[in-house]
C-alpha cells in the first residue's frame, strides 16, 4: 500500500522556511554570544604591554550571513594607552574587509585589526591565542546542543 501525502507542498515549504528561519536566528544569537565572551577573553590578557590602547581597541568580531554583516562589536576603546580611536577604527575596517571573504554560509569572524597584532603574537605574546581556544571548545558544544553536528 503507498503512502500518501496530503500535505499540500507550499504547507511543507512554509514549515521548513520557518525552521530554518528559526535555526538561523538561534545560531546567529549563540555566535554573538559566543564573540562576547572570546571578545571579553581577548581584551583581559596581560600578556603585552598595550601602550598606545590601539591593540586591544582594534580587537572584535562580525557575525555576518551570506556576507551580510548582521552584528559587529562595539571595538571599544581600551581604558589604557593614549589613542583611544585608531585602534577601534582599524580593527572595524579590518574586519570588514576580511568579512568579504566569507560570501557564503553563518560566519563568525574574531579580529585583533592593528597589522602588528601577528608579530605581537609570534612574540609568544596572547592577543587571540586564548581566544581562540576558547572559541573552539564553545562553538562544537553550542552546534551539539542546536543539533547542528
């Protein structure tokens, strides 16, 4: 005996889209929440010594879907050093270039902007090292529980 279906077609399309709808906003809700902690983690190192405020202002993250910027980081200021702006300026402008690399699919994009923040790092220096790690331990979990994995 065949099964039969009596759904109408566009009924089953309308419960998908809204699922997938659903997904989407939960993902990209858990991956904001996600870059605050990790942005929070990044900026708490003590590892170098920010004399100018820019590293650590230039410290943030995109969400972004399909290339679309849908949530950036505030690339607040760092309560040390002397310029409280070049640092947020480049670190936004940064992220935003890298984020066109990603046309495609849910992105999280973490960036340390000022062009020094590699050699900070290869000093053995944590500008993102940490963070990094801290992102990879969240996001499987955070997929698991969405039961994206």
């Amino acid at each position: 005996m065949p099964i039969e279906c009596r759904t109408p077609r566009a009924e089953i399309e309308r419960m998908l889209e809204t699922h997938v709808e659903r997904l989407t906003e939960a993902l990209v809700y858990n991956l904001c929440a996600i870059g605050e902690q990790v942005l929070i983690a990044a900026r708490s190192t003590n590892s170098y010594k920010d004399q100018t405020g820019n590293l650590r202002s230039s410290v943030g993250y995109i969400v972004a879907i399909d290339g679309e910027v849908v949530r950036m980081s505030d690339f607040d200021p760092s309560d040390r050093g002397t310029d409280k702006t070049t640092g947020q300026n480049t670190g936004k402008a940064y992220a935003q270039k890298l984020i066109e690399q990603y046309p495609k699919g849910i992105v999280l994009l973490v960036v340390a902007g000022m062009n020094y923040a590699s050699y900070v790092s290869a000093k053995g220096l944590d500008v993102l090292d940490s963070s990094e790690l801290l992102a990879e331990r969240l996001i499987p979990k955070m997929l698991k529980q969405l039961g994206l994995n």
